[in-house]
C-alpha cells in the first residue's frame, strides 16, 4: 500500500472516530461532563507521563554511567513523545492509545520488537582510528 495513502487514511479515520466517541459519550453524560472528562484524562496523561519521563531519563543517565548504550530507553522515551501527543490530543480513543503507552511493560514490549536482538552494547571509548592497527614490539629510548 502506498505510505501517503496509509497516512491520508489514517488523518481522516482517527479524528472521524474521534468524533464519534465524543459525540456517543456526550450524549450518554451530557456535552459538558464529556468536555471536563477530555480535560482530565489529558491533565492526568501528562502528569503520569512527566513521572515515566523522568524515570526513562534517570535509566539514559544510569546506563551512560555504565558506558552502555541506552539504545531501549532511548526507544522508550520516543514512544513516551508520541504518547504526550496523544494525549494533548483531544479524544477519547488517542487518550486510551496515550495511556497504554504509558505502561512501563508494554512500552518495552513494544521496543523489543523493533530493537534488534543484541548483547548489551557498550560505547567505546577509543580516540584511535577505527583502521588504525596496532604493531607490538620493544622500544628503547637513546639519550646523546
């Protein structure tokens, strides 16, 4: 399928379905009690997301620390933007995507499947060029 065409589906099927959610919810609780509820979930999304935010970037420091590379908590802290903007996003069903990401063994769930499968990498700290070659051998120093 043609990714411009996915994209344009996609823009026009999530605020349609958007629009729906919100118009059956404010017909079950009322316009106002389904406006405030938007307001919640997006007040509560952002305030639980600032927590995992900072957790993720305590677990970068940690593992720079270590010289690892933070190869999934940098994966996690996408996902944790993409899910801020889901969850300003006004909607029920963009919250309810946003707030799933937010749990901690789904989102590693989810960066385990796209990172690829490897063991523990570490960054190097070598000022050597990489085709550099090192040649072993003794040396003397001569003093004239």
């Amino acid at each position: 399928m043609n990714p411009l065409l996915l994209v344009l589906l996609i823009l026009i099927v999530i605020p349609l379905g958007e629009l729906f959610v919100l118009i059956e919810v404010g017909r079950s609780i009322g316009a106002l009690s389904t406006i405030a509820l938007a307001i919640f979930t997006a007040v509560l999304g952002l305030y639980l997301l600032k927590q995992q935010g900072r957790d993720v970037a305590s677990r970068i420091n940690d593992a720079l620390r270590h010289q690892v590379v933070p190869t999934l908590e940098s994966m996690e802290a996408l996902i944790l933007l993409f899910c801020a903007i889901l969850l300003i996003t006004p909607g029920f069903i963009t919250d309810i995507v946003g707030f799933l990401g937010l749990i901690p063994t789904i989102r590693q769930t989810i960066c385990a499947h796209f990172l690829p499968k490897s063991k523990n990498p570490t960054v190097r700290k070598s000022d050597a060029n990489e085709n550099s070659r090192t040649i072993e051998g003794r040396y003397t120093i001569d003093e004239d």
